[in-house]
C-alpha cells in the first residue's frame, strides 16, 4: 500500500514539473525594452501674450521603455528633459524653453505590406515647463519689451508612429514621428526621433 503512494505521488511530481517545464519552454521572449532616443523638434510655444515663431531644436535627452500590453498593443513610455530657444521678431516673443516629464502612449501595430508594420499610438504627456527671457523686438531687432517669466504644469496630447527593425537578438531600431498637440499653454511640436532599443 505504501508502495503504490509512493508511485501516485512520484507520478503526480513528474507530471507537475513536467508541465511547469513545458510553461516554460513554451512562453514568449521577454518583450520588454528599454532604449534612448535622440530627436529634432519644430517647435512653437502656445504663449498667452501673443505667437512665436517655429524653430528646430535638439531634443537629446529621452530614456525609452516599452513593453506589451495585450496581443498587438504595447505600451511605449519616456522620461525627458529637453531645451530650446525660440528667437523674437515683429508680433512674435522670443523666450528659451526648458522642459522635464513623462510621456505614455498606447500602440498598435497595423499590417501595410510584409515589409511595413508601424506601430501607431496616442498619449498623454505631462511635463513641468520653463519660460524665460520672454522679449519683443522691433523691426531692426532692437528690444521694445520684456515678459515675466512663466511655469507651470502642462498636459500634452501624443500622437504617434514608430517603425521598428530588430538589428541583433537583443537589440533594435526605430524611427519615431510625433506630433505633440498642448491640451491648453506649453510647447507644440512635431518631432522625429531614432530610438536604440535593448531587450533586457
């Protein structure tokens, strides 16, 4: 009789492992990422005291995590800090910009062709922005007025397409464009980014 427990209970072990075993064989890679990305901007600042002027800025500093949501979404979220300075002229404000926060957007991936699989999205972004040396400036380019400063929180709707290409086991590229439309004052943008991703 102690026998056949024994028996019962080895069965019952191998058939337990034997599954965990085979969860484990079986389940996808890990698809979480993290990556930085480096980017352009043009840019203009929603200011309350009258329009600025569109220029290119660098936005260097971007760290990248993405991960898998469910079947053909993922999620795709940063942290950044990024600078600009937007030069005055006649009606318009010059002022330099400084910017820290966190975006997040939802994605999607749509079949175009085989070779063409974008992911498409829409976000949030919530960033504490800077506005300083806020001035005008005459025809000739001399000053006629300065603003106070302004900061704030401001919100920020995302949206998106990032075009992948895996370049080793572990790593992988992307191009991302972005159009950053402010919920009510901060920065609207469209952005272009290369993104380098590592499987961890």
């Amino acid at each position: 009789m102690l026998k056949m427990d024994f028996r019962y209970l080895l069965l019952s072990v191998c058939l337990v492992s034997g599954n965990a075993f085979a969860a484990a064989i079986g389940m996808p890679e890990q698809a979480g990422r993290w990556g930085y990305s480096l980017g352009v901007a043009y840019a203009t600042v929603d200011d309350p005291d009258a329009a600025t002027r569109h220029d290119w800025a660098l936005r260097p500093l971007n760290l990248v995590y993405t991960d898998t949501w469910r079947y053909d979404t993922r999620y795709w979220g940063e942290l950044f800090y990024q600078e600009s300075a937007l030069d005055a002229a006649p009606g318009k404000i010059g002022q330099e910009s400084r910017q820290l926060g966190a975006r997040l957007s939802l994605q999607k991936s749509v079949l175009l062709s085989p070779a063409i699989v974008p992911w498409l999205g829409v976000g949030l972004q919530l960033s504490y922005d800077q506005f300083q040396k806020r001035h005008t400036v005459d025809s000739d380019g001399y000053l006629i007025g300065t603003y106070p400063d302004r900061d704030g929180l401001h919100a920020t709707l995302l949206l998106n397409m990032v075009l992948e290409r895996r370049i080793s086991r572990d790593w992988g590229g992307a191009l991302k464009l972005e159009q950053a439309v402010p919920l009510a004052e901060g920065v609207s943008e469209l952005v272009i980014s290369a993104v380098l991703l590592y499987r961890y």
